[in-house]
C-alpha cells in the first residue's frame, strides 16, 4: 500500500493527496501522531531530506510537496501535451502555491475574520489573473485543452477557500467552473468523500502539529509553550 506520512491534517501533504486521488492510486495516511513517531521516522532513514510530508511509492521514499505533485503529474500524465504546457503548468501551480498559502495558514491564525481577510487579498490579487487565463486559454483548462496537475492544484485550493468564505468566487464564473469540475473527476469525488479526506483545519490540528514538533502554539492560543520541551 502507499503510504503518505504527514500529520493528521491537510497541510502540505494536501496536494499530495489530490494528485494521487487524480491518478486513482489508492493510499493511506501514515498518521505521525507523536514526538517518538516523528523521532523513529528520522532515524529510520526514510526522510530524505528530514521534512513531512514523505510519500511512499514505488520502492522508493520521496519528499517535498513540489517534487512529490510533479512526480505523480508525469506518471498519471497530467503535465500537458509540451514544453510549454510544462512551463505554462509551473507556472500556474507556483501561483497557486502562494494563493493557497493564505488558506493553509488561517488554522493558525487568532481569528477566522483576519484568516478570511488574508485568503480574500491574496485572492483579489490571483484571482483576475487566473480568470483571465481560463477566459483565453477558452478549454475550461487553466493548460491546454485536458487536466493537468495545475488544475487540481487551483481547484484543491479554491476547495479551502469556498470551505472558509463561501461567496469568494461569485464574479469568477470560470474559476467556479473550473473548482466544479475538478471536484467532480471520479478519483477526486472519490477521495473528497473518503475517510483520508481530512475536514477544515481547526484548533485540534494546530495542537496536534505543535505536540508532535514540540513548537510552540500561535500565541493567542492558551498556554502556548505546553508542547515545548526542554
Ligand atoms: N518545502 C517543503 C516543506 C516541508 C516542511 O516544512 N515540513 C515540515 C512539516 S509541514 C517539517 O517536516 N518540519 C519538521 C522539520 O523540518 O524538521 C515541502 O513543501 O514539502
């Protein structure tokens, strides 16, 4: 079986997990729920580079999120049709990566309203952009004129901003469209509706990734510094 370890949560382990979901490759969360499992995990060799999220795959240990999204684009052929394709899907997947930023970190943040007002300036600053490009490219692909991994990641990433500010892309017809699309691929339909589909990052995600690295929490949180040892 193919195991992604990360922690309980989506994180950077998310776009992982929709790629995998795009390529029908089952998997199972390998859930690092502790300081001693995250410790024998770097001791066992596994993590190339000593970071989460690591996938297991193909006989070998992989990691970062970038590498681990364009290995599973070139294997399930999502990186379109050419070079330029290519570069074109870089692209966009480096600005989604910024834009999903915001929704990624608004768990961390001391309220939803400063978490939703970050998601919404990152969102008037990508969204024309992303809307435009879908007006010219004219497939209802952000690449060419079939899925590529750009599209799973944009639609991964307006998935957590519809799932915090429900209104955020009325006035982005093609975007919506895209977002509806995506989710709506049987793989991906499959897995948002799976057991390893993990809900809205909250409270108990925060705290759970502060136990396990032993950081410490957001400072509005209570008793920021209970995780931290030594
Ligand atoms: N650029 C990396 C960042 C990975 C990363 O920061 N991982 C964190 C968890 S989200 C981690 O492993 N932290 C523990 C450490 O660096 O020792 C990626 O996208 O995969």
């Amino acid at each position: 079986m193919i195991k992604l370890h990360y922690f309980a949560g989506r994180g950077r382990a998310e776009t992982t997990r929709w790629m995998l979901a795009a390529c029908e490759i089952a998997f199972q969360n390998a859930v690092v729920q502790s300081p001693a499992e995250l410790a024998a995990l770097r001791v066992s060799g596994k993590l190339p580079f000593d970071q989460l999220p690591l996938l297991e795959i193909d006989n070998q240990c992989i990691s970062q999120s970038t590498a681990l999204i364009r290995y599973l684009a070139r294997r399930g052929d999502f990186y379109g049709d050419n070079n330029n394709d290519a570069l074109w899907c870089d692209m966009v997947a480096g600005t989604v990566a910024d834009l999903a930023e915001a929704a990624m970190q608004a768990a961390f943040q001391a309220d939803t309203g400063l978490a939703v007002s970050m998601m919404q300036s990152r969102l008037d600053k990508f969204g024309p952009r992303f809307e435009s490009r879908l007006g010219q490219v004219g497939t209802g692909f952000i690449v060419g004129s079939r899925v590529t991994f750009a599209d799973i990641v944009l639609a991964s990433a307006l998935t957590d901003y519809l799932e915090l500010a429900p209104s955020c892309l009325q006035g982005y017809p093609l975007l919506t469209q895209l977002q509806t699309r995506i989710t709506g691929l049987p793989g991906i339909a499959r897995y948002l509706d799976s057991p390893e589909r993990y809900p809205v990052p909250g409270d108990e995600y925060v705290m759970s990734v502060a136990r396990v690295l032993q950081r410490p929490l957001p400072s509005h949180m209570a008793d920021p510094n209970q995780f931290v040892v030594g």
